[in-house]
C-alpha cells in the first residue's frame, strides 16, 4: 500500500486540474464539494500509507519514490520523486487533514462569492504544492513546493483583488518571501558545489566533506529562506497585511500549513544543524525574539484576524525556538498542535465575520457566545488551547519547548514563558471583547467596510453558522483539546510523537535530562502561567473595552518594523532607483550614445560640404577601407 | 595551439549527403522564396498575402519539427551538414548545419514567427508587411544554421533591414527615431566583427595556406594572446550591441517601445538570441583562451545588467519599456551562464534563450492586446483589467511568473542550471545574480498591481475591458502550452542540448589550459580548480564503495565522449 504514496499530491493536482477547466461550469457549490472531496481522498490515502509506514520495522521507514528527471545537465541532475518517511507523513497527514475541514469550511464561507469555483481552484492548487514541499525526495523539488505556495499564497491574499489593499498585501507577500527564496537558492548552490547532489539522503551521506563554514552558511541561508516563509523576525510584516484575505485562507494558509514550511525544512536538515550548534544558536534566539514581538504586537491589535495573525508570528518563534534547541519533535509537536488551535481560532473568527457582517473589529463586538454558542465553546476551547491551559493540547506542546529552552539556556526560557503569559492574556482579550462583555453593536448597525453589499441594510442577527462551518469547529476543537496526547511526558511509552520521529530527528542535538520530579515542576509553572494570564485578561477585560495604557500605540504598530521597512528600504530604494532612470540611464548611458551618434553626424554634415554626392557611398568607402586597413594591423600582430 | 579534441568533434558530424532532402536549407529558402513570392502579388489580396505569409511560415514550423525528428540526441557535433561551395576562391560556402545549441533556437523561432504574424499582423500594407517579416525569418534562421562565419556575418546583418522597415513603416510615434538609433547602433557595431571575420581568415591562411570561412577549421588557428583578445573583443562588440548587454543596450528600449507589435516579439525573441547565439557559437568556438581571460569583465557586466536592468524597469511608466529592461535582466542572465564555462551554466542558458524567446514573445503579445483595447502602453492609464478580463489577466499571469523564475514554468529550469553552473567557478557574481530574482518578482509584481488589481475608473463613452477573443487565445495557446511543457519536463531538450555544450566546455578547457590532460578532468568540470576539490574527494570515495547511479552515468558519459574523440 506504500505505493500509494503518489496518490497523495496527485488528487490535489487532479482536483486543480478539473476545476482550473470545468469550475465554472461546475459552479456553486459542485465546485467546492469537488475539492473538498479530492482533498480528503488524499487525506484517506495518507492515512493508508501512514499506516503500512507504521508497520514497518522502525528502522525500515524509508521509502523512495522515483518519478522521473526533472532537468538536468552537466554533473547537476534533479530528479521528480518523493519520500515517504515518519516526518514527511506526519506533515502530509495533518496538512491534508486540516485542509479537508478548512475545505468543508470554505464552502459555506464563500457562500455567497462571485468567484466561488476559482477560490476552490486555488485552494487545490495550494494543497498539491504544500505536498510537494514536505513529500519532495529533494531540496530542488521541495523549493518548486516552496514556492508554489508562495504564489497560491499571492492568488489567496489578493483574492478580492478589487481592492487595493488586498492587491498590495499579496504583493507584499510574495516580495517578501522573495527575499528569502534568494537565501533558499544560494543555499542549493552551495550544496550542490559541496556534495554534488540534492537529493535529502545523498546530500546527509556526504556532509562529512562538506566543511564547517559551508555547512553554517548553507544552514543560515535555509534559515533565511525559513524566515521569509514563517514571517520571523525581520521578515514578519507581510503576514499581518495577508490578513486581507479570505479567512479561511488565513487558516489553512497563513496559520496552519504553509508558514509552517520554514518549520519543517529546519527540522528536515536537522543533520546539517546537528553539526552546526552556531547555526542553531541563531536559530533559536531569532525565534525567541520573534515570539515575544509577536505576542506583545498581539496585545494591542483590535482586529480579530490580526491579534490571530501576530499570534501565529509568535508561535512560529516558538518552533523555531524548538528547532534551534535541537528538540526538532516538540517543533513537530507545536506545529501539529498550533495547526488545530489555530485553525480553529481562524475559523471561529471568520464565523464571527460572517456574523458580524464583514466587520472585524474587536471593539465593535462582545456578548456573542450566547447568541453563537457553538463559535464561542469552541473559541474557548481554542483559547486555553494555545494559552497552555492543562490539559489543552498547548499545555503539553508548549511545555516541551520551554522545556528544552531551558536547556539550552535559561534566558531563552524566560523570554518563552513571558510571552507565553502574553498569550493566555492577549487571547483572553480577545475572548472577552468578542464573546463576552456587554454588546456594542446594535441590530440595526449598517455594514462597515464590506465586500458583500448585498446585505447592506438588513439588520444584524448573530447565529451560529450552518454545518458546513460548524463541523470543522467542533472537529478542530475536539482535536486542540485532546492533540497533547500523542506526546505526552512522564513516562517513555507515552512518547508516541517521539518515538515515531525518532528515525528522521534522532537523538537531540542536546539530550534533555530531566528527572520526573523536574517534569512536574515544569508542568506546574507552564501551567501556573497559562492560568495567570487567563486571570489576568478576564480582571482587566471583563468590564471595560478599552484601555489605553494596555494598548500602546508601539504595539499597536508592532514595534513599527513594517514602518521602518517601508521607510528606510522601500522608499529609499523606490528613490534609487527613479534616479538610475531618469540620470544613469537616460544622462549617462543613453547620453553617450546619442554624443557620439550628434558628434558624427556633425562630422558627416562638414564632409557633406566639402564632397558633393552620397554620404553612404563614401561612408561605405570609408568602412571598407577600414575593415582592410584594421585587418591587416592584426595580421601583423596575430602573425 | 594544437588542434584540439573539438575540431574532429565537429567535423565528424552526420553529413546531409544520404539525407533525401535538404532540410536546413529549405528552413533558409522556403520563408525567402515565400517573401518574393508575396512581393509579386497584388496589394490588394489581402487575404491572399496572409495565406501565404501563415502557411510559408508553418511550413517552416513543419520542416523544423522534421529536423528535430531527424536530431541525433547523444551526439555534440552538426547534424544535417549541407555544403555548397559558393564564392570557392575565396573559400566562401553554403554550410549549413544544426548542433544542440543551435536546434531549439531554429524551433523557437519557426514557432515565434506563425504566432506573431497570426497575432500581431499589420492592418495596413499587409503586402510589405508579411515580405519583411518572412524576409527576417529567414535572415534568422541562416544565422543560427550557418556554419561559415561570412554566411553568419550575411544574414547576421541581413536581419537589419527588415526590422528598420518593420519599426519605420508600422511603429508608433516615435519610430523615426527608434528605427535609426537601432540600425545604426546594431550596424557600427557590426562592423568591427567584420574587420575580425576578415583578419581570422587572414591569420588562419597564413598558417595554413587555406582559405576558408568555415568556423569549424577557423577553431583550430593558432592566435597570440593579444590578437586573440583584440579579435575576441571585434566580435564580442557586434553580439554585446544585439544581445543587448548593459551599457550597450540604449537602444533596445526605443526599438521594443516604438516598433509594431510583431516587431517587439521577434526583435526580443527572436533576434536578441542571435547576439548570444553568436557569443557561444563564436566567441567560444573561436577565441576560448581570451573568453577565460575576459570571462570577468563579461559576467560583471551581466550581472549589472540583472540588477540595472531590474531596477531601471521597476520605475519604468511604459508597459513595452518594461519588458524592454526585463529583457535586458534576463539577457544578463544569460551571458553570465555563457561566460561562467560551465556545462551546467552554458546548458541552462542555451535553454534559457529558447524560455525567454517564449516568455517575452507571449508577454508583447499580451501587451499588444492591451494596446489594441485601450491604445496606451502607459501603466498610470490602466487600472482594474482583471475585473472585465479574468482570463487574458490569467494567461498575463502565467507569463509573468514564468518571467520571474517560479519552478514548474520554464524560466526557472534556465535560470537555475545558469546560477548553480556559475556559482561552481564564480560565486559572488551567482550570489549578486541571485538578488536579481528579487528585484524581478518586485517589478513585475507592482506593475501587474498596477494594471489588473483594483477596481477600473469608468471613463464617460469608454466601453469596458473586453476579455481576450478566441482568436487571441489560440495564438497565445502554443506559447502558454511551451510554458508549462518546459517548465515541468525540459529533459527532453537538455538531452539534445548538453552533448554539443559539454563539447564546447571540453574544447575551451583545453584550448585554455592545454596542460590538463584530457582523461583526469570530468567532461563538465569546471575551470577552476580548487571549487571541484571538496567534491572531487567525496567522488572516489563513492566510487570506491561501488557508486551511485549520477557518478555511474557521469562516468560513462565520460567514455563515449573519449570513444568519439
């Protein structure tokens, strides 16, 4: 059944492929069944494969599917195949998992969208290449993966392309992750030059060759292209603006699967950062940095999707976090159990859009949970969930990356726990301002700012959505609440994640050793802050709806790094280059041209004086006689 | 210098004489006799002229797909050589003969040429329109199957004179002006080429006593390192100006902006290939040890191409214009690949000419159609297209990210050989080169922003956007359909092109670094030595262990090229 495996990016593919022709005669919602069933066909198959995966001997989890040559000349060959071992289908079965519900979500979402059949196009589109990137037996294929999210990415965020910050925020994404890509390529060229292949198992076999400072830069520049893929630090702007899209692209896209890519390549080539602790050093400290920027950035944002936008910044810092400490399965861990939370909270959020009439801000909201039961125990599950409330999937997977944090250096855990008490804060703001509190909407309160004008004027009625919405909540939230057991410490049978991983990661680049009593106090404080921060949130936004000493305007702007980018690298650049237009090119380059082009025909018109008769004729002359002449100066020379 | 493993190479070709037909040629005649026989018909058989200027131009098409059907795959020297002694005491001939290098750009262009007379043909005097473009389809098709350099140098320059007529007699305002700066910007450099063709020839009878223009007993002349480099740089200058490569490119954004929209298609597709075809045809073939002297220079300045190229078209307000410096970008790339003497390098940018020769036609076609809808190039003046025209604002898109090197299109496939290849001998230069994959994503992206995204402004009496014809879709269908086919499976054309590259690489190294001997150095190696070193050691080291399947074939893609030498 293992053979099976290439079923699984190619019923995406197929799903594209027919609707790309036939969507829109498909239509609504023939459309969005059709997707959603080739999605979860290829989660069926995932499952099978992971199960004959299962079977097999812990050592024998390794399977290579060769396809056929991509491209390839010199001593450089690329080839099309997958690999299917423990990491690759873990990451396959949760992606096609979650994007199956994300599916089933989307077509009561995007109800009432013009565009309908060709959301779905792409959202298919989108789960062939995420395939690609995390079943691709190589790093060249993986990057066609890698960047095939990236421009479905673009499609999804400039969806409603009609308005202007939806165009801007895809391009902004695309640019940015641009510049990581950039890293991505040297990094294969560098490997290639070193170890002559890319294939994932070729290029491990020979990194004994390779040589310390090649491996710290081909580390450092995959973790460049990361930083651009998983918005870090400095990186991180465009995933705020890519909010503009629809939310259930949010979810799938910029919350669940494809920011986690960066993620997944770091604990790919965990070989590589197992013999460079520099690298991962960097690593670490990057994502540390950028889980407390993102967390506190959290803090102040009064639209519903950006406070889950800057939430899920801060919890790629924490995976990266992990990563950087060598613990590459409670990277995996968090990944698959941010994947539900978030999902969920992103989904719950578009529920309440919906319910809300396109209007996203916080401050505009409150008292739903009554009137949207389902959204609101949902959400809350979602809430303790990524607060790290025991025994919340969160608890057990944020856990286990303070956990190695501390490890490595205390330092690092504090700035994890810290923002690990902004989180339970910052999503219990948010859970106090939409669901509870005192309503500050009213029923006959005229649509905001939204696209969908064909409900202007109607009077506002929250509800609950239909079971094409609810469904994927209830299911994403029995799995954030019950998630943490896959892993769960205290006891080496209970490591399921762990043991599974263990052939792809192996040991640890820093074994942790702590002792059972230590495991508890750890458990204790996570959960003491987790509890914390819920408290704190529920004293502070339980009556009010407005803070201002707690919503700074720096935060708000989340440490103005988009400013500063914009300002100092955006605008300037812009500068540079209207001034190579308008003086290098067309004064200096052009102008010579045109000052030798002026020069001769002023020479040509003096001669023209002196010779009555054709100027071509004596200009042929005159080429001739040169061509002659020159040659046979260089006869003498040459001879 | 000896006469060099290369020489035999290409000697050895397959010669046309058991061929029933005289394929190469017909490519050559059939457009010429095409042409004249549009010239006697009337102007006012409209349709007549059209017919005939589409089926001589597809049966062109026909008659390259027959050549590539014929193609050797596996073998590095010309195919389907045809010789006709012409001007003899001069030892001027008609050779005619097609190799890896040069096979996919004679398809390319017999596919460019139908597309743009289907697509971008002239509402006035059609006449002279169709003799002009046949007239250059098959000045470009003898310059890539020309064997004898005097043959190139004629169509070569042949090429000039119905592109001047094309931007003069069917250009917008200011075609007056763009037509002269091209002719004689192109023309001048020409003629120091001229002045080299001649002096080899001299120098090469000298030796041998022989006259002859044939390029393949032309490689084998023994030159002092100055005469090499003097003649190197007398070529180099005529193919720099039509490539173009930065800063010789000023008059590629005046030619592409004000000449018709065939002009713009074939001018990039078609006849900037002829600037880089003439490097690695002749500046390597002929002059390999002032190549590895000059390579740095040559990649400094395609590397500033990339980078100036990008930056100038972000800022760029014309539609055309931008393309004309995206252009330059990727000509950038390609000269760096050609100069960076790799076989990965030289393969991927011999495959990168054919991409960009699609991508760029598709991209003025697609320009063209906009132009004819709303009669403006200027990017401030468009707004909101993708609303009322979601499928030509697709097919744009296609295009666009092809251009800007997304894998599973074919730009990328190019662009990658090229940069890996380069980044083996020239490192810094493939790092700055890779920046430019930023800076093309930046400005195309912004432009098509610009263009497609919001919402348009209704203008009082102006129809909407019409969406693209079915017309307009079958042209642009073949060159889509190329996009995608040699984005996601190009093997089958890097399998033709790599034998005649590895060639070429083998025959520079050796001419370069006569020392070397043949057998210790891998057929795609690489010139410097100390970038193959950590890789060499895990080589033996694999093959002491019984191997891999890349060293395995590496190795007996070693033996046949010894067996043939």
């Amino acid at each position: 059944m293992i053979h099976a495996a290439f079923l699984i990016p190619i019923l995406p593919l197929a799903g594209f492929a027919v609707l790309f022709s036939l969507g829109r005669r498909l239509g609504n919602p023939l459309a969005g069944w059709l997707a959603t069933a080739m999605v979860a066909a290829s989660f069926v198959v995932t499952v099978i494969v992971f199960v004959a995966l299962f079977q097999q001997a812990p050592a024998h989890r390794e399977f290579t599917q060769s396809w056929f040559t991509w491209f390839g000349a010199g001593r450089l060959r690329v080839g099309a195949g997958i690999l299917v071992d423990p990491l690759s289908m873990t990451m396959a079965a949760f992606i096609t998992g979650v994007s199956s519900l994300i599916h089933l979500y989307s077509i009561g979402y995007m109800k009432h969208d013009e565009q309908f059949p060709k959301f779905f196009t792409y959202l298919n589109l989108f789960v062939f290449a995420m395939l690609m990137l995390v079943l691709a037996d190589n790093f060249v294929l993986s990057f066609f993966g890698w960047e095939g999210v990236g421009v479905c990415s673009y499609f999804l965020i400039a969806f409603w392309f009609e308005r202007d910050e939806a165009a801007s925020a895809g391009k902004k994404a695309m640019i940015f992750n641009r510049i990581g890509d950039a890293g991505f390529l040297v990094a294969l060229f560098l490997i290639f030059e070193r170890t002559g292949s890319f294939e994932y198992t070729t290029v491990f076999s020979r990194l004994g060759h390779v040589g310390t400072p090649s491996l710290v830069a081909i580390a450092l520049l995959l973790f460049l292209g990361a930083v651009g893929k998983s918005a870090q630090i400095p990186l991180f702007p465009w995933l705020a603006d890519a909010m503009a899209g629809p939310t259930p692209v949010s979810a799938l896209i910029h919350a669940a699967t494809m920011v986690t890519a960066g993620v997944y390549l770091m604990c790919r080539i965990n070989p590589i950062l197992h013999l460079t602790p520099d690298a991962a050093h960097v690593i670490a400290w990057v994502g540390a940095v950028t889980a407390f920027v993102g967390a506190t950035s959290a803090c102040a944002q009064n639209d519903i999707k950006k406070v889950l936008a800057y939430s899920t910044v801060s919890q790629l810092g924490y995976m990266f976090l992990a990563v950087g400490s060598g613990a590459y399965v409670a990277a995996i861990f968090l990944m698959l159990t941010h994947a539900f939370y978030k999902a969920l909270l992103f989904l719950g959020s578009g529920s309440v859009i919906h319910a809300m009439d396109e209007d996203q801000d916080i401050k505009n909201m409150g008292g739903l949970a009554r009137l949207m039961p389902i959204t609101g125990i949902t959400f809350l599950i979602g809430w303790f969930s990524i607060a790290g409330v025991p025994p919340f999937s969160g608890f057990w997977s944020k856990g286990d990356v303070l956990q190695n944090a501390w490890a490595v250096t205390p330092a690092l855990w504090v700035i994890g726990a810290v923002s690990a008490l902004l989180t339970a804060y910052y999503m219990g703001r948010e859970y106090f301002l939409v669901f509870l509190g005192e309503r500050r909407w009213t029923e006959a309160r005229p649509v905001a700012d939204g696209h969908d004008n064909e409900e202007l004027g109607h009077g506002l009625h929250p509800h609950d959505p239909s079971w094409h919405m609810s469904l994927p909540l209830v299911v994403l939230a029995t799995l954030a609440a019950l998630g943490g057991f896959i892993d769960l410490p205290f006891h080496p049978n209970l490591v399921f994640l762990e043991r599974w991983l263990d052939p792809v990661v192996g040991p640890s680049l820093l074994q942790t050793h702590f002792s059972v009593g230590q495991e508890w106090l750890f458990s204790v404080v996570d959960a003491a802050i987790a509890v914390t921060g819920v408290l704190v949130a529920a004293s502070v936004w339980r009556a009010s709806s407005s803070r201002p000493a707690l919503e700074p305007r720096f935060l708000f702007m989340a440490w103005f790094v988009d400013r500063g980018e914009d300002r100092f690298v955006a605008r300037t650049s812009t500068a540079l280059a209207s001034f190579t237009a308008t003086v290098v090119e067309s004064r200096i380059v052009d102008g010579a041209v045109n000052g030798v082009a002026g020069v001769t025909r002023w020479s040509g018109e003096r001669l023209r004086r002196v010779q009555s008769g054709y100027v071509r004729n004596y200009a042929l002359g005159l080429v001739a006689g040169l061509v002659v002449l020159v040659a046979y100066v260089l006869v003498r020379v040459g001879s | 210098m000896t006469a060099s493993a290369f020489g035999p190479i290409l000697t050895a070709g397959i010669t046309g004489g058991q061929q029933a037909f005289p394929f190469l040629t017909a490519l050559v005649l059939v457009p010429a006799g095409a042409a004249v026989l549009v010239m006697l018909l009337p102007r006012s058989a409209t349709w007549a002229i059209r017919a005939a200027g589409m089926a001589a131009s597809l049966a062109v098409l026909g008659i390259a797909a027959a050549v590539l059907d014929q193609f050797q795959a596996g073998f590095g020297g010309y195919q389907m050589v045809s010789e006709h002694p012409w001007i003899a005491p001069l030892g001027i001939s008609w050779t005619l003969g097609v190799d890896g290098i040069s096979l996919f750009l004679v398809l390319m262009s017999a596919v460019l040429f139908p597309v743009a007379l289907a697509g971008a043909t002239a509402r006035e005097n059609p006449k002279s329109f169709t003799a002009w473009v046949l007239f250059l389809e098959a000045a470009c098709l003898g310059s890539f199957l020309s064997i004898d350099v005097l043959l190139f140098f004629l169509f070569f320059e042949a090429t000039l004179v119905p592109v001047y007529f094309l931007i003069v007699g069917w250009g917008h305002e200011r075609r007056g002006y763009a037509a002269t700066k091209f002719f004689l910007y192109t023309f001048a450099a020409s003629a120091f080429m001229l002045v080299g063709i001649v002096s080899l020839v001299f120098i090469h009878q000298g030796q041998t006593g022989v006259t002859t223009f044939d390029i393949r007993e032309l490689a084998s002349t023994h030159l002092s390192g100055t005469a090499d480099i003097v003649l190197f740089l007398s070529f180099t200058a005529a193919f720099a100006v039509k490539a173009p490569v930065f800063p010789f490119h000023t008059w590629s954004p005046d030619a592409y902006g004000e000449s018709p929209a065939a002009g713009s298609v074939l001018l990039a597709g078609v006849m900037a290939k002829l600037g880089t075809y003439g490097i690695i045809r002749f500046d390597l073939g002929l002059f390999p040890h002032a190549v590895v002297v000059l390579a740095p220079l040559l990649l400094t300045l395609g590397v500033i191409g990339i980078i100036y190229g990008g930056i100038v078209a972000a800022v760029q307000h014309d539609l055309k214009r931008l393309v004309a410096y995206s252009s330059l970008a990727h000509l950038g790339f390609i000269v760096v690949g050609l100069f960076a003497l790799t076989g990965e390098s030289l393969s991927g940018a011999v495959l990168q000419m054919v991409n960009h020769g699609i991508y760029t036609a598709a991209l003025f076609l697609l320009i063209a159609m906009i132009y004819r809808r709303r009669g403006t190039f200027a990017i401030p003046k468009l707004k909101g297209l993708q609303s009322s025209a979601p499928v030509l604002a697709g097919v744009f898109t296609v295009v666009m990210l092809a251009s800007i090197g997304v894998p599973g299109l074919n730009g990328f496939v190019g662009e990658f050989l090229i940069l890996s290849g380069t980044f083996l001998t020239h490192r810094w230069w493939a790092v700055a080169a890779t920046g430019g994959v930023v800076v093309a994503a930046a400005y195309f992206l912004w432009a098509y922003q610009r263009v497609f995204h919001g919402k348009a402004d209704p203008v009082a009496g102006e129809a909407p956007f019409a969406e693209m014809t079915w017309r307009e879709a079958l042209v642009l269908a073949p060159l889509v359909v190329l996009i995608v086919a040699l984005g996601v499976y190009p093997q089958p054309v890097l399998e033709r092109i790599t034998p005649s590259v590895d060639a070429l690489v083998l025959h520079v190294e050796q001419v370069a670094h006569p020392r070397i001997p043949l057998a210790g150095q891998p057929v795609s190696g690489t010139l410097a030595a100390r970038t193959s070193t950590a890789y060499s050691s895990s080589v033996t080291l694999q093959l002491g262990t019984g191997g891999e399947r890349t060293l395995a074939t590496r190795a007996t893609g070693r033996e046949t090229k010894g067996a043939r030498t």
